[in-house]
C-alpha cells in the first residue's frame, strides 16, 4: 500500500516520459524506486534537485551513457518513486534510502552527478561511506542555508504547509503552465516547450509537491560547509553564470576550503544549466572523469589517408 496522495501513474503521466526505455522500478524496504539505467561503462549515479524527475537529465543523460553505465533514481516522494510508509525526507533520510537502493542493485558509482540539493545528498553519501567515488560533480549545488530572515521563514513555512494534508492538493492544483513557466523561469533557465509541460505535469500532481515541500521544510543544511571541507573526493563546482537560485558566489570559497576541488562556470545558463546546455555540462564531466583516471581519453580524429594509385604496366 502507497503512503500519502495519489502518485503519478506511469502508463498514464509517463506515456511521453524522456527516456521511457530506460525505466524501471524497483523495491526496497519502504520504497518503490522509479530508475533510469542505460550505457555500459564505469558506473555513474545521477540526483536531480527538489522538486524535479528523471527527466530533469532528459538530454544529459544519453550522453553520459556513450561512456558510462548510468543510473538516475527519483527522489523519494518525487515523480514516480512512492512510498509505502511515512517517508524520512531529511537530508540523512534521504542519504541512508537510497544507500539502501544502489546496494540493492549493486551499483558502485565511480562517478556521481546531483544537480542543486541533489548534490548535497551525495556529499551525506560520500562522506558516510555509502559510496565512494572518484570524483563528484556538483551542478549548480545547494550546499548553504537562506541568509537573513529566509533562514527562519522559509523552513517554517515549508514545514506548516507539509503538515496541513490540504497545502500539496492546493498548491498542485493551482500549478497551471503559465505559472509553472514563470517559476521556471525564475531559475534564471530558458526550458523548452516539452520541459515546461513535465514539469506541470509533476507539479499539477499532489504526491510529488508534497514530496517537494517535506523536503524543503525538513532540510538543514548549517553543518554542509564545514562537511565539504572534510570530504577527500575530487569534486568539480558547475555553476552558472545566471542562476538565479543558488548563487554561483557561493562555489568557489567552498571549493577553496575542500582538499581537492574546483569550478568551472557555464555561461549564458541558468539553475536548470543542465537542461539548457547538456552537451556542454557533458564535456565538463567527461574532461573531470579523464583527469581523475576513470575513462580513457578520446583518440584524436586521424585523416584516413589516400591509397597510392596503382599504375599497370
């Protein structure tokens, strides 16, 4: 039995889902994990942000897989991974449901890829010994708490919301296209067509904005800068130039007070930088993941050379 409102049905709301071959579900205790998987290589694990899916990596993932073996789950209360009970949405929380998932498909990424908060929970993972990977990305990562009179508002008022039953069925069904689109575009990001009607999809389900306001009422992120600066992994800082809802200020004193880290900006993108630009977020992983040994790097194109004419005597 499924915990909480109606979740999103696959056959019905996953018709035209971005990378519909690549699904799967699967079971762990408490959960029932929605997983993209494809390509063959090193493994790689891919978390998307609060309030996003799967198809969040819609671009970006085809094109790791040309080199990886990739996994991308949804969070839990988010998109299509339900829940069975009342589900721990705290940072730890999350961090300890999906060690228990890439155990149970015995998935030990040597990359990993978490887009804003996405990023945080693999920095839990990492440094509580769930995974251990060579390198770790972060895309536009939300590592530090609201300053100022947000640090208090915020939280609490995700946290009221989440505990009136009635907050995700308002708010989801007040999540029409245009408002959607506006919110989207908040972000600093210019989203397709097709982007901005999934992304209305999830938000006009309350399940999933449920999912999306326990997360946010239930995050603390005051320890995570001091946490980074323990964390030994290779880490790579994507920021972008327009983000509008992490500040791209915010990467390089972190990256400056962790062992082995750096950044690299995309320009003329914003918090969905992913979204907008994957080719080019690609390249930046693919560089990162041959500096640290993971992959081989590509053979330079050679001319294929002329054949000699043969002359008959």
């Amino acid at each position: 039995m499924l915990f909480g409102p109606e979740p999103l049905d696959f056959d019905r709301d996953g018709r035209d889902w971005p990378n519909r071959q690549a699904s799967a579900f699967v079971e762990t205790r408490g959960y029932r994990w929605h997983v993209q998987r494809m390509g063959e290589g090193p493994q790689l694990l891919l978390i998307h942000g609060t309030g996003a899916a799967t198809h969040s990596f819609a671009g970006l993932m085809p094109l790791l897989a040309q080199r990886f073996d990739v996994v991308a789950p949804d969070l839990p209360g988010h998109g299509f991974t339900r829940s069975t009970r009342s589900p721990d949405l705290s940072l730890p929380g999350i961090a300890r449901a999906l060690a228990a998932l890439v155990k149970t498909l015995e998935f030990r990424p040597q990359v990993v890829v978490g887009h804003s908060a996405g990023a945080a929970i693999l920095v839990r993972l990492c440094l509580d010994g769930a995974i251990d990977p060579a390198l770790l990305v972060s895309l536009n990562g939300a590592f530090l708490p609201f300053g100022g009179a947000a640090a208090f508002l915020f939280p609490t008022i995700a946290k009221l919301l989440f505990l009136n039953p009635f907050a995700p069925r308002v708010f989801s069904w007040a999540a029409d296209r245009k408002g959607v689109e506006d919110l989207l575009r908040g972000t600093g990001s210019a989203i397709d067509r097709h982007g901005i009607d999934l992304y209305a999809r999830l938000f006009g389900n309350a399940a999933h904005v449920a999912g999306a306001i326990g997360m946010m009422a239930n995050w603390d992120l005051s320890r995570m800068s001091r946490d980074l600066a323990r964390l030994g992994t290779r880490t790579l800082f994507v920021v972008a130039e327009n983000d509008k809802a992490v500040s791209p200020a915010d990467a390089p004193p972190l990256a400056r007070a962790m062992p082995d880290a750096e950044v690299a900006t995309i320009r003329h993108a914003g918090h969905l930088a992913h979204e907008e630009k994957p080719e080019e977020v690609c390249e930046l992983i693919l560089a990162e993941a041959v500096r640290c040994g993971v992959i081989a790097a590509p053979k330079p194109a050679t001319q294929r050379r002329r054949k000699p004419r043969r002359e008959t005597p």
